[in-house]
C-alpha cells in the first residue's frame, strides 16, 4: 500500500471515529437498554507490513470457557482501577500479546457492541502503530497465535457474506468474514465491518 493511501485512510479514521472523550456517552447509550451487561474494551491495530496497512488479530485459545478459538481482537473485561475503556485495552493487549503502550497511537473509538450470549458492552478502540507491533509474547492461557490481515484483503467483498440470526426472539444481522482458514464472526465481524464502513 502507498504510503499516502495510508496517510488518508488514517486521516479518514481520525475525522470519522468517535473521540476517546466520548466514550462513556457511546456506553451509557448502549447501557441503558442492557443495564446488567458487564463491560470490556478490545484494540484494533493497525500497522504498516510489507507495505499494506493491516490490521492484528488473536485466535483465542481452545481451553477458553467463553469463543475459545474464536478469532478476536485483543482486549478483555474491564477491572475497577481502568480510568477509562481506552486503558482497559491497552492493558489486556500488553497481558494478551505483550504489546508495548508506548508502541500506540490511538486514533478513536467505533460504537460499542453488546455480545448477547456473553452479555458484554464491548468498546472498539482504534489504534495506529508507527513503529509495528514489536516483539510480542502471547499469553497461552488466552491466545493460541496472532493473525496479521492486510487490509486490502479483508475489504475484499468476496470473503464477506451475511447471515440474519434469532435469538429470543430478536432477530440480527451476523457478518462474517472468510480470511484464508479462518473465519471472523460474532462481535469481532461486527467491528470489522463497522471499522471497513467508515472507510
């Protein structure tokens, strides 16, 4: 990918994504139809490799009570002492895959997603890595491997389909995405195509 085709998509990202600032308004909205749901934050990276802008993802581990060996975004639950959803991923992506805060450049924030069999409010934080991801060591007790996906690619409409699913009687759209030999889905497909359609 072009280096000013990167320069756009991230300067799109910034004008396009909610403000970090924003974040519990994005919450409270999604919070006041599902008061009980606990809260979680994931990070989406985005990194320059081989000369496309791609985006990291996890393969949760198999022994996960909870999508084992779903693919993911790193992140998790959120603990009491986080001051916000931004810092909830940050720390769950250094725990998960040993990514370096210092490393990331948060560019925004996509609307939170509520997983209905988990019961979460997820928040999606967007981030850029000027300098690629570095070194990183995988939690194993969590993560299984660390999937790099170029953009690009993932845009592709040929690798997307939907589904309309109906659980307690509420029916939604599910988005799934077929990268190689895996398959994103679930509340990670949701946040990629919400991420994909801003672009």
């Amino acid at each position: 990918m072009e280096v000013d085709t990167t320069a756009t998509i991230l300067r799109t990202l910034r004008e396009r994504l909610a403000p970090v600032e924003r974040a519990d308004v994005l919450i409270d909205t999604v919070e006041g139809e599902r008061p009980h749901a606990r809260k979680a934050a994931v990070l989406l990276p985005l990194f320059v490799q081989n000369g496309k802008l791609s985006l990291l993802f996890i393969r949760r581990a198999s022994t996960l009570r909870a999508h084992s060996g779903e693919m993911a975004f790193p992140g998790g639950s959120r603990d009491a002492t986080d001051a916000s959803p931004v810092m909830t991923a940050l720390r769950e992506a250094y725990e998960e895959i040993g990514l370096e805060t210092a490393r990331v450049e948060v560019l925004g924030l996509l609307p939170p997603v509520f997983t209905v069999v988990s019961n979460f409010i997820i928040t999606p934080v967007v981030a850029y890595l000027p300098w690629g991801p570095g070194e990183l060591r995988l939690q194993r007790s969590e993560v299984t491997e660390v999937i790099l996906a170029s953009l690009s690619e993932l845009a592709d409409p040929l690798i997307a389909r939907r589904e309309q699913w109906t659980r307690g009687g509420v029916t939604r759209t599910v988005y799934f995405y077929d990268y190689g030999s895996h398959c994103i889905w679930g509340a990670t497909g949701r946040m990629l195509n919400a991420l994909l359609g801003l672009l």
